[in-house]
C-alpha cells in the first residue's frame, strides 16, 4: 500500500513501511502508476489528482458527522489512528484533540514552538529569545528566555495533561515537546496509521 500526505510546500510518503519526502515542486504525479491512498491540503494539486483513476482522495471515506466541517484532514487522520487518547500534533501548530471510544470529543489550536517564540520577538526586541527546554515549568522564572518558556509551555502542558487520557505525540516538533509532558507514546506514523484504518474500513 502506497500512502501520501499532501502538504502545500511538501508531500510525506509512507511506502513499504519508510517514510520520505519531496517537494511539491519537483512532484509530478503522471510519473506514479500505482494505486496511491491520499489526503491533501493543497488545493492545487488536489485538483490535478481528481483526474487520475490511480490516486485515491480518502477523505471522501471520513465520516465527517463525527467532526467538524473545517477540521483540518491530517488531524482527522490521526484522530481515525486511536481509540481512546489525547492526540498532540507538534507542528507548525499545535493540534490537541481528543478522542473517547473512537469518537471525537473535540480539542484546539495553539501556536507551533517556532511561530510562538517570532510572536514573542514581534512584540519586542527584547523578547527575541529561543525558548530554553530545560527549565522547570513549575516555577516562576528569573530571565527572560525562561519567562517567555514558561508563559508559553506551561498552560499548555498543564491544559493537555489534565485531560486525563493517553497522550499520543507526533510531528516535527514531537521530539522536543514529549519529554515535557512526561509519559507519552511519539508515534510519527498517527496519521499513516489512521489512512490505514480508515483504507481498511472501506475494503
């Protein structure tokens, strides 16, 4: 099974059980003759996609009363991946969503670690600071790339953790933002997983 994650700057491949990446512009669709499973957030190429029988849109198999019309599909597919658990998706945003008995109970949107840390330069100079990871949430800080550290991770660490679920941690970020919430499952492969699952409905 060929699967593929189409982003608006970069497609992610799962084939035979490895992952890869290319580029959307060195990305020519004519070149695959396989069946292809997909979802996309690039219109454009979505688009091209509709008119070749080989590629396969799975978004049309979500049953979409279970969430929200504007959802973005890649939180879908990991929501399709797990039963029960609090899904965090460590991106260019942060996704948290919740899912209870395979239904979903809903979640939010916060700024990903490197759109937060440039918010916090754009209100000042003096704030342009890298977030320092090793600093104890739990106190008050004394400098001012930990006060911003912590203003930023610890609501949001404290928000996700008392959900009270399972905590499953992908994306880019996810390396970086487990060890903070203590014990997780990092899974890089939540939303091949739910394309999988969701495949595997249908057939």
């Amino acid at each position: 099974m060929i699967l593929c994650d189409i982003g608006n700057t970069t497609l992610d491949w799962y084939i035979d059980g490895k992952l890869s990446k290319q580029r959307v512009n060195d990305f020519d669709p004519k070149e695959h003759t396989e069946q292809i499973y997909y979802i996309s957030v690039n219109a454009k190429l979505s688009s091209l996609l509709k008119s070749l029988d080989n590629w396969c849109n799975i978004e049309q198999f979500v049953d979409w009363t279970k969430y929200y019309s504007t959802m973005g599909i890649d939180r879908v597919m990991a929501c399709e991946a797990i039963n029960s658990g609090v899904i965090v998706d460590a991106g260019s945003a942060i996704t948290v969503d919740v899912m209870h008995d395979r239904q979903y109970n809903g979640g939010f949107i916060a700024l990903g670690l490197r759109s937060a840390q440039e918010a916090y330069g754009k209100l000042s100079p003096a704030l342009a600071k890298s977030f320092n990871f090793e600093v104890d949430l739990t106190i008050m800080a004394k400098n001012t790339p930990d006060a911003i550290t912590v203003g930023f991770l610890a609501p949001l660490i404290d928000k996700i953790k008392s959900l009270g679920k399972p905590i499953y941690v992908t994306g880019g970020d996810s390396k970086v933002l487990a060890p903070l919430l203590g014990d997780v499952i990092v899974d890089d492969l939540l939303i091949f997983k739910g394309m999988i699952k969701l495949i595997e409905k249908v057939d």
